[in-house]
C-alpha cells in the first residue's frame, strides 16, 4: 500500500509528527498538537558525518527507520475489529496511531462550486421527474395523433401475431404493416425534438429548467457562474437524448446509460458530477432559499 506525503503522528514517537515524503521520513519531528507547514518541512543543515557504527538489525513490522538512508516504509499489522478508528490491534495504552486513511479511504468533503452547496442526489432526481412530466404532456399535445396513428397499425398486428402462435403457427407469417416503423421513427425524433427544446435553451441562459427551478437547483460552469450558452448545453443534454435513439432496437438500450448516469451521481460523493454533467463541464448546485436571503438582507 502506499502512503501519500503529508504530515503524521510518529509511529515511534505519538507525541509527535512528522513529514512523510512517500519514501521515508524527514526533516525534524514537530509536537503532535503543533500546525504543521504546508508543504516538507525546510532542509535541516547538513551536520558533520557521524562515527561508523555497527550494522543495525533490519527493523521489525512496526517500526520505521528515523533515517532517510535505507528507510522502510512503515509496516502496520491488519485491523482488527472492535478496535478504536486511529489506533492499532486491541486500541489499548502503547497502540501505535496509524496514518490518516488506513486501511479505509480518508472521506472526501463535498466541493462547494462558487461558495455554493452541491444538489443532493435526491432533489436533483425530484427536478428530472418534474422535467419527465413536463415533456411527457408537450409529447401528449404535439405527439399524440401520431402515436394514435402508430397504435391503430400495431394493436392489430400485433392481436394477429397473437392468434397465429396459439394456433401454432409462424408468428413471422403474419404481414408487419408498412407504415409501422416509419411512425415509430417519426414519434422519436419528435420526442427528441420537443426534448431539446425543453431542456437546452432554458440549460444555456439560465441553468434552470422548470423541474429546477421548483427545486431550487441550478446548473452552472465549473470555472465561473457565467450562462452555459448553447453549444455547452447541447453537450450536456446529449449524453442523456442520443440513448432514445436506440429504443427502436431495444428499450434495454435506453434505460441502462440513465440508471448508470443516476448510479455515477452517488459514487461521486465529491463532486456529484453525472455523465453529462463531465461531458460539459458542470455542476449542479444548491440555491439559497429565498425567504432565508430575504431575512439575512433585513
């Protein structure tokens, strides 16, 4: 396993800290409840060479070596459970402190764009259902009469291919009606069309879609809280339309890249970016509520 550089208690000394390079230790120990530096601590001043001394033996687990030349990097036994977070087997008096993060990861803060909290998983899920109903009702005014259309053509087809297996027939005998799949292409790129009207305009010049604004989430940049502006919305929206596309060939297709776009929020605990979210660039973040503002204002 390897440790990152940085400043930690002594293994050998716990009253103490000391700067780990990767390698080894160096520079002088500080008192444990000390701020250390940022950064390796400066040089210490070359000293004159020290007396010839006998081969010391090769140091046990457990111990480190307080000398840079042939140092071993420090040795700690497995945990053990019901052991105290930050001490060695059994937690009791003499247990030697393990470095930050062993064996487990160090939690990671949440970034915090632009002063901003990040939108949790859950009321950014809330927004994307709203802007699902919202789309849905532009789908049923605008898209409606084609999938009747779509539907008269398949309930029948689909009530013969029926028929036909219970008699034992070939289901492949019963004749697709011709317009079948040129409606069906028609209704996704409709879909996809009244999609991005939705989402990518409101995306560029605001960072709010309805679904957002009524969660009080809002989608900015990571370098600045300047507008997205198209190009940089139609990249994010991408990820999650071009998949509908593939629908035709299975509903499968579809669903899976949403479920991992959701399921890469919540491994993310940092930065909370989705797919689309990296592909673009942006974070989604947390608005201030509006009566609290008012109130400091007052």
């Amino acid at each position: 396993m390897t440790i990152s550089p940085g400043w930690y208690k002594d293994p050998a000394d716990p009253s103490t800290q000391r700067y780990w390079d990767g390698e080894g230790w160096v520079g002088a120990a500080l008192p444990a409840d000390a701020t250390p530096p940022d950064g390796p601590p400066q040089p210490e001043p070359a000293a004159p060479p020290p007396p010839p001394v006998a081969e010391s033996p090769i140091p046990s687990p457990g111990r480190v070596s307080s000398s840079r030349d042939g140092v071993i990097p420090p040795v700690f036994p497995p945990p053990q459970f019901g052991t105290k977070t930050g001490t060695g087997p059994g937690g009791g008096p003499g247990a030697r402190p393990l470095p930050p993060g062993w064996p487990h990861p160090v939690p990671t803060t949440p970034v915090r764009p632009h002063g901003m909290p990040l939108a949790s998983p859950g009321v950014r899920l809330g927004a994307r259902f709203v802007d699902f109903l919202a789309v849905l009702g532009l789908n049923i005014v605008v898209n409606g009469w084609f999938v009747y259309l779509w539907l008269r053509e398949f309930v029948p087809y689909m009530q013969s291919a029926f028929q036909k297996a219970l008699d034992g027939g070939q289901v492949t005998d019963v004749a697709r009606p011709a317009q079948l799949d040129g409606l069906f292409l028609v209704i996704i790129f409709i879909a996809l069309g009244l999609w991005f009207a939705y989402e990518v305009p409101a995306t560029a010049h605001s960072g709010q879609t309805f679904g957002k604004r009524l969660m009080r989430i809002k989608v900015v940049p990571v370098e600045s809280l300047e507008p997205l502006r198209t190009g940089r919305a139609w990249r994010r929206w991408t990820p999650m339309a071009l998949p509908l596309l593939l629908i035709p060939c299975c509903l499968i297709f579809f669903v899976i890249p949403q479920i991992l776009d959701v399921v890469l929020i919540l491994m993310d605990r940092r930065q909370r970016m989705a797919w689309h979210d990296r592909s673009a660039g942006t974070y989604v973040v947390q608005l201030p509520d509006a009566a609290r503002s008012q109130k400091r204002g007052a």
